[in-house]
C-alpha cells in the first residue's frame, strides 16, 4: 500500500465514521466508539511507516536490567555511560537516537492526565499501606514490605515511587511543553541527560520519553530506540512502546546469559513482536561475562582443570543457539531470528583507561583473570579479550550495518506490506462482526411491531425465571466437575524422581600419620558429587513436572469450560424455539454474552511457573552449594585407612545431598499443587458468584435490548432508515479493508 492509497482509505473511513456518528443512536454511538479507536491504532502506525519510508527503525527491548542501556552506550558512546541505567523499571523511559546535523536533546513530560492517574494509583498504594501497618502493628519491616508488595499491584508501585520522587521543581514540569537543547560533545550529553533521567536527576520522576540527535554518521538513515522493560508498568509509556513497535523494522532482543531465552522473552517475541510484522531479530546473550564467570568458578570449587576461554565461549555460545532451537515450538513462525552474545561491560573495560575502572569492573577484571589467566597476562591481552567478548564490532558489522542496514529497501518493504496485511484482516474480522450484528438487528426491526415486544417481554420474563435454577444447576455443575476431576491431575502425573545423584572422582592431597613418626601427604582418588549436572537435573525436573501439571489443569478448565457454554447455549437455544419461529429475539446475541462471561474464567488458568522455578533455582543452588571436602579426619590415621575414611567422609556428605533432594522435591511440589488449588478455588468462587449473577445480568441485557428495540419501534421508519444508514457506512469500510 502507498501513501495515496493509504490516504484515500483513511479519508474515506473518516467520512463514514462522521456520518455514523451523526446518527446519535444506541447502535451508533457504541460503534462509533469502537471503530474510531481501532481505526486511530491503524492510522497512526502506518501514517508512521510511510512518512519515515526511508529511515530504517531498531528497538532495543529486553526485560529491566537485562543490560539494554549498556549495549547502546556501548554501540554509540564509546561504552561510557552517557545514557543512565534506569534506576527502577518506573524510571525508564522511551529514548530515541537519531542522525542530525546539529546536537540537540529533547525531553517530554507526562501530561497532567498521566499525571492523575499515578496520584490516583498513589493513594490507593498508601491507603493499603496504612491499612496493613495498622493491622500488622509491631511485625518486622520485611514482613511489612512482603505484605504490601503481595496486596498492591505493580503499577501502583511504580505510581508511588514516582509521586514520592515528585519534587516541587519536577512538578512544575508536569504537562509543561517539552525541554529542547543542544550539546556539544557526548560529555555535554552525559551532564545533561543525569539531571533529567539519571538515578537522582532533578526532573527524572517525570519523564517521559527523550529525543536525542546527533552528528554521528552511524545513524545515518536509521533510528534507534531503547525501549523501557518489556514489563513497563506506566501505561502511558507502555503505550507510547506498542505504537513505536507498530513502526519498528527490526530489534536487538536483549536476554541475560544467564537465563536466556525465558517465557518473558517468549510472551515479549509472540505477543509485541510477532504480530507488527517485524521480521529481523537479533537475540543477544547479554552480560556474557557473567556466565563465563559462573562456569570459571564452578570449575574451581569441582577442583577442576582451568578451562580455554575460547572453547568456553564457543561451547556457551552453541548452548544458547540450541536454546532457541528447543523454544522455536512456543514461537510465532514469521520470525528471522538469529543468535549471538555480548558484554556492556566488557566493552566499557576495554576501552576505559584502567585508573578510571570503577569497583565492578575491577572485580569483573580479576575475576576473569583468576579462571582465565592465558588471557589475561598484560593490560594489552585484557584489553583485547574484553573487546572480543563484548562482541560489539561483530554486532555492529554483522547485524546493523550488514544484516539491517544492507538489506534495509527490503526489510522497511516487508514491514509495511506485513503491517497493512495483517491490520487488513484484524479490522476486517471486526467489520465483519459488526457488519453481521447491525444486519441481524435491521432484520428484526423490520419484522416486529409493538404487540411482539409487548408479548416477548412477557414471554421473555417466564423463560428467564424458568432458566434460572437450570442456569444455577449448570454452574454448579461446572464447579463440581472442577473439584472432582482435580484429583486425576495429581494421580496421573508422576511426582519427579531423581534416579541418582551424580557422582565422579577427583584427587587431591590429603595428610595422615607416616611409616614412623610424624605426617605424610598422598594424593588420593575420592568421590564427589557433579553438582553441575545435579543442578540440571533438579532444574529439568521440577520445570517438566510444573509444565505437566499446568498443561493438565489447563486442559481441565478449558474443556469444563467449553462443556458449561455448550449447556448454557443449548438452553438459549430451547429459550428460542420456544417463542417461536417468527420472534424477534436474537439468539446469538445471548450467545455471545455468555461468551464472554464463561471465558473471563481464563485469568485463573495458568500458574506461574516462572516464579516456582526461580524459587527452585534458588533451593537447587542451597543443595549445591557445598561439595565434599576432606577434611582433618584423617590426619592421625595411617594410610590404610584413609580411603576407608574418605569413603565414609562421602557418603555421610551423599546423604546430607539427598535429603535435600527430598525435601526439594516435597516443597516445591506442594508449591505447585498450591497454586493449581488457589487457580481452582479462585475458579469455582468466580462460578458461584456466576450463579447468582448470571440469570440477573441476562435478564438487565435483555431488558436493554427490548428497550432499545420498542423505541425504535416509537418511530419505525424513521429508525429503519437510521439503521440503513449505519449499515451501508459500515459496508462501505468493509468494502474499503476487504
């Protein structure tokens, strides 16, 4: 689609969006509503695209701390920290880089309506505040923390930060017109980007979002922005997020090494990245020193031999590339992503003068050195191991100049014509919909008169009276399936087993009593536990059985709820051959508020499997956490003796490991069978209050549609031809969109 064609389909929607809104009628009116801010979504991404048709559009998204402002200080400033790290995840704004001329800044204020929303947040947060410190008088502060944290949510947290942070002279700033300034060199910047975003700045509590340009020739035809965590709590920014992705070529998806590729990063790809049409991601393993440090030090507490460091690298960098491999079933098809590692702050090592390191990277560097001295002989070889790693002259020849950059009249190509083919068939669905709906009702309209209401609503009242113990009986119903067939859920998955611990041998010196007199050192051969694999397993283990047991209540409450609907829908069905043939009432439209009340169970349907193995990483690393050591126990025995000792000493250690095993396994088994009966109960709580709602809010809707339906009937032409009219403008948008 070009911009003439684009142009001519908004201009035509908007004439026919006015005269539907001319109309004042019921049906009018919600429509009007409806398609004004689905067609405003439409119009703004792709108004967006063709205007900037030649600049190429990355995002840089990941989640908070995953290390986003580092790579860009990294990829633009030299790997100095000109663009602060967000102090919290409510203080990360959208920041934009872009070519110009001449240097300047510019930064944009919540507007006094963003505003009110946070105060209104705000004061729900210290209201419960209140109300627990007042209850828990007394209880320790952590307590306290805990219970505000579990009753809040997190974007009234955020609120209060933000308020709280508010100065006299940050308030000012709400709703003002943007600041603009310019600047000279990436120093300049730095001073006045830490006034206004950076963990302190004066003004940082109420921003927004940056514009930053720049005489840089790397930016040339493109447009970075950093966006804020892919969680961002404040909707205003989120917002402001979803409509830049609506216009984003490609991104840089930034996933901590550590724990790469999570379901965050999966939910982030399938659900902000895969339905804008953005083609081209680049999946990085950020903060990849961290897990070379990890596996240094894992080597060392096993008393292993020191690894190679590039070995290493290339080992970690397959693993993660077979991550991807074993998620691409959980990933939308259309995606082009592709694998690589980085380190913000190896880049900022290699290329900061070593007086001016700061505590961190002084320990980075020593740590580095310790696991991987070959590396590490001389400041040279320090330099040039941590460029190597912070793989940025890669990434920025490899990806944004040769895999973006060079294919960029391809990749902006297959970004508009996938943003305008997928809106053609969101917006068409929706058309279509309503298209049905509106014809429905012009159909009845024509076909009934005064004495059919009249008659329905008496008919209509004794069905609704009739249904309801049937409506109450199927509910009940549901909850009692619910509960009953819970218990096939635990039956029918095997609680984990950890067959054995794994065990392998090392050596090392130990001392006992001599031939004679005194103290000898032999080196022995003497168990310990693999506490690397032990990790795995645990973890492989208690994920799988999670999975399993989330995939089977989720199966269970779907097909409950499937079955429900289907009884409830039968019930209309009867509802509707009992008045007859020739009635008025409109079957699919009880249909569809059924619908949509039995799917609201849905929020109840997962459990959060994220949390319960962070919980278990955390239980797994308490069991591994100390290996078998000899300690002085053999001291004053004889030789003889001491692989006897040595053996005991393990196996007395082996059986410390299992019972953690045990206990592990008993915790966190009992964590997840606890959260699918909370998701059950908080389930079958929401179907009681159904039972009792459920007939009352059938009988207020059709009221309402009976109501309707006799006023139109006050003036039948009159609202015949109204209705026409609304009918024949949305015709005409969807003869626009199909």
């Amino acid at each position: 689609m070009d911009k003439n064609q684009f142009s001519y389909i908004i201009k035509e929607v908007d004439n026919n969006l006015k005269t539907i809104k001319s109309l004042k009628t019921t049906d009018s009116d919600d429509l009007y509503s409806e398609l004004k801010s689905l067609i405003k979504d439409f119009k703004d991404g792709g108004e967006k695209l063709l205007k900037d048709g030649d600049i190429l559009q990355i995002g840089i998204v990941g989640q908070v701390k995953a290390g986003k402002s580092s790579f860009l200080n990294s990829l633009f400033f030299d790997g100095e920290s000109i663009l602060p790290k967000a102090s919290t995840p409510m203080t990360a704004g959208l920041t934009v880089l872009e070519y110009s001329d001449e240097n300047s800044f510019e930064v944009e204020y919540f507007s006094r309506e963003d505003w009110s929303v946070f105060v209104d947040q705000d004061e729900s947060y210290k209201r419960i505040e209140q109300e627990i410190r007042q209850h828990e008088a007394g209880a320790p502060a952590s307590v306290i923390n805990r219970m505000i944290e579990e009753r809040t949510s997190e974007g009234q947290r955020s609120a209060h930060e933000m308020v709280s942070a508010c100065s006299a002279s940050a308030n000012a700033k709400i709703g003002a017109n943007p600041d603009k300034r310019h600047f000279n060199d990436k120093n300049d910047l730095q001073d006045i980007l830490e006034k206004y975003v950076g963990a302190n700045g004066e003004y940082t509590s109420v921003v927004k979002n940056l514009f930053i340009k720049m005489n840089d020739k790397r930016l040339k035809g493109m447009r970075i922005v950093d966006t804020p965590g892919v969680n961002d709590p404040v909707i205003s920014r989120e917002n402001r997020t979803r409509m830049f992705l609506h216009s984003c070529h490609g991104v840089f998806l930034l996933s901590s090494a550590t724990d790469f590729l999570g379901s965050g990063d999966v939910n982030f790809l399938n659900n902000r990245i895969g339905n804008q049409g953005i083609g081209c991601v680049l999946l990085l393993a950020s903060k990849f020193d961290s897990m070379l440090q990890d596996i240094g030090a894992e080597c060392e507490m096993k008393q292993k031999d020191r690894q190679d460091l590039v070995e290493v690298k290339d080992t970690q960098l397959r693993r993660l590339k077979r991550r991807l491999n074993e998620q691409r079933d959980t990933i939308v098809d259309n995606l082009k992503i592709k694998v690589d590692f980085t380190s913000g702050i190896g880049y900022s090592i290699a290329h900061k003068d070593k007086s001016k390191w700061d505590e961190v990277e002084r320990n980075v560097v020593n740590q580095m050195t310790r696991f991987y001295p070959d590396y590490f002989c001389n400041d040279a070889d320090v330099r040039e191991t941590f460029e190597a790693l912070s793989n940025i002259s890669d990434i920025r020849k490899n990806y944004l100049e040769g895999w973006f950059l060079s294919n960029k009249e391809e990749i902006i190509s297959n970004k508009i014509n996938d943003y305008f083919a997928q809106n053609q068939v969101s917006i068409s669905e929706f058309i279509n919909k309503k298209d049905d709906e509106l014809e429905r009702k012009l159909q009845i309209l024509k076909e009934t008169n005064k004495a059919q209401i009249q008659q329905q609503r008496k008919t209509q009242s004794k069905i609704f009276d009739s249904l309801e113990n049937k409506f109450k009986y199927i509910l009940k119903k549901f909850a009692n399936d619910l509960q009953n067939n819970m218990k096939n859920i635990f039956n029918s998955v095997d609680r984990p087993i950890l067959s054995q611990i794994p065990i392998e041998q090392t050596s090392g010196y130990i001392e006992h009593k001599g031939m004679l007199w005194g103290h000898n050192s032999t080196n022995f051969n003497y168990d310990i536990i693999n506490t690397h694999q032990l990790e795995e397993e645990l973890r492989s283990l208690i994920k799988g059985y999670a999975k399993e047991v989330n995939d089977k209540w989720e199966n269970l409450l779907n097909e409950a709820r499937k079955e429900t609907e289907e009884m409830l829908s039968d019930e209309i069905s009867n509802f509707e051959l009992t008045l007859g043939a020739s009635s008025s009432f409109d079957d699919k439209y009880y249909r569809s508020l059924i619908e949509s009340t039995i799917d609201d169970m849905r929020i109840y349907q997962a459990i959060d499997i994220d949390t319960i193995i962070s919980d278990a990483n955390d239980a797994i690393a308490r069991i591994c956490d100390k290996n078998y050591t000899p300690g002085d126990s053999a001291k004053d025995s004889k030789e003889s003796k001491v692989p006897g000792i040595l053996k005991e000493g393990f196996e007395d250690h082996l059986k410390v490991v299992k019972s953690g095993v045990r206990t592990f396994f008993d915790s966190h088994c009992g964590q997840i069978k606890n959260q699918i009966n909370d998701n059950m109960k908080a389930t079958i709580a929401q179907a009681e209050n159904l039972k009792n709602d459920f007939t009352p809010r059938l009988r207020e809707e059709g009221e309402k549609y009976m109501a309707d339906l006799e006023s139109k009937l006050q003036n039948k032409k009159e609202a015949e031809l109204q209705l026409q009219l609304v009918v024949s403008s949305v015709k005409k948008i969807k003869n626009l969109f199909n």
